[in-house]
C-alpha cells in the first residue's frame, strides 16, 4: 500500500511540474491543455477541468479507475475522452499530452497537408519521438464521432493531430509524452518559418534507419 502510494504522489506531483513548465513556456494557455499519465494499478490520474496547466493542485487531479469511472478529484476535462481513446490503441502509454500549442495548432488548419502524415520527417528527433502524425478530421469538442476518429487514428500512431485543435500524444513516461509533443511543437515551427522554401527532409531510407 505504501509503495502504490508513493508512486501516486510522485506521479502527482510531476503531472503539476510539467504542467507548469509547459505553461511558463507559452506552449498552453489559459484553460486549456490537459495531461494524463497512468499509475501501475491502471488507474488514470488526468488535469481537471477548467484547470491551469500553469498552476495545478496535484491533490485535485481527477482520478479515474482502470475502467474509466471518474472516482475522485475534481471533475475531469470534458476531453478526457482524447486520452482514454490513447491508451486504448496504445497499450504500453503511460501518459498523454493534449495541447493547444499554437504551431501545431497552425499546421492543424491547413488544407493542403497530407493527413496520413502531416508533417514532413524533417530532423532525426522528430521521427525518433514523433514518427508519423495522421490528422483526425474536424469535429467538434466533445462530439462521439471524435472519439471513434482519434481511436481510429491511434491504432497506427502515439501522436495525433486533431484538425483546428490541436495534437494528442501519447508516451511511456510522462517526460517521454512530454518532450515528444515539444519536439511535434517544434517541428510545426521550422515546417512554417520553411514555408515556401524548397526543403531536403529525410530520405525514406534515412527515415527507415531511425526506427527501433
Ligand atoms: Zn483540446
């Protein structure tokens, strides 16, 4: 018992940490933003709504059971559905990333993107911690269909974009989820400021040689 409660207070505390350090960043703002991560018994702890990533209450987290039933904490953010539907298709996560990160955001609303893979493998980090980022189509916040969208998404990938939205990641650790959406961030950022330019990304073989 003491051992699964020190682990849930370390977890607790580290989803504040990196909340605030993303939120310090400008990477989020206001409200939105959520982050998720999954304790060994498989019960989720996840940011509650209406929530500061820049100022959480690690003893408020909403906490839900390995079923999905909200069984403490304050109340859940309306798009705890975007991280249940992870952990679904992605079985080895141990935490999920939502943001409204403006780069991503920016790329997210793009027409001519390619959306079984939005964005080109432009740097060596970005295919090792992102790989490939299929878009999910437009719906809208808290619509079933996005869940069925994001599921159907997550079977292939542990980073999601969600059109006009933002990206959902997925990672074994929470630091793994992290940097891997701040690697997405900022590759989003290069693929703009290179708008329009001729670019060399990595080749397929150069792609392929980063895999595991
Ligand atoms: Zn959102």
């Amino acid at each position: 018992m003491t051992a699964i409660l020190s682990e849930e207070t370390k977890l607790r505390d580290e989803i504040a940490r990196v909340g605030k350090s993303i939120f310090d960043r400008g990477l989020t703002f206001g409200s939105t933003g959520n982050i998720s991560a999954r304790l060994s018994n498989g019960d989720l702890l996840m940011t509650p709504t209406n929530a500061s990533l820049g100022n959480l209450d690690p003893a408020r987290l909403s906490r839900f059971s390995a079923e999905g039933v909200h069984v403490d904490g304050d109340k859940p953010t309306k798009e705890a559905f975007l991280h249940q539907c992870m952990y679904c298709q992605q079985k080895l996560s141990g935490a999920v990333v939502h943001l409204h990160s403006t780069y991503a955001v920016a790329v997210s609303i793009l027409a001519d993107v390619d959306p079984e893979d939005v964005l080109p493998p432009l740097t060596a980090y970005y295919v090792m911690r992102v790989g490939s980022l299929p878009l999910v189509p437009y719906y809208p916040p808290g619509d079933v269909m996005l869940a069925e969208a994001v599921a159907e998404r997550a079977k292939s990938s542990h980073a999601v974009l969600l059109a006009n939205h933002g990206p959902v990641v997925a990672g074994k650790t929470l630091q793994d989820a992290q940097y891997a959406t701040e690697e997405l961030e900022e590759t989003a950022k290069l693929f703009l400021l290179l708008h329009g330019r001729n670019l060399r990304p990595l080749t397929p073989e150069q792609r392929a040689a980063l895999k595991p």
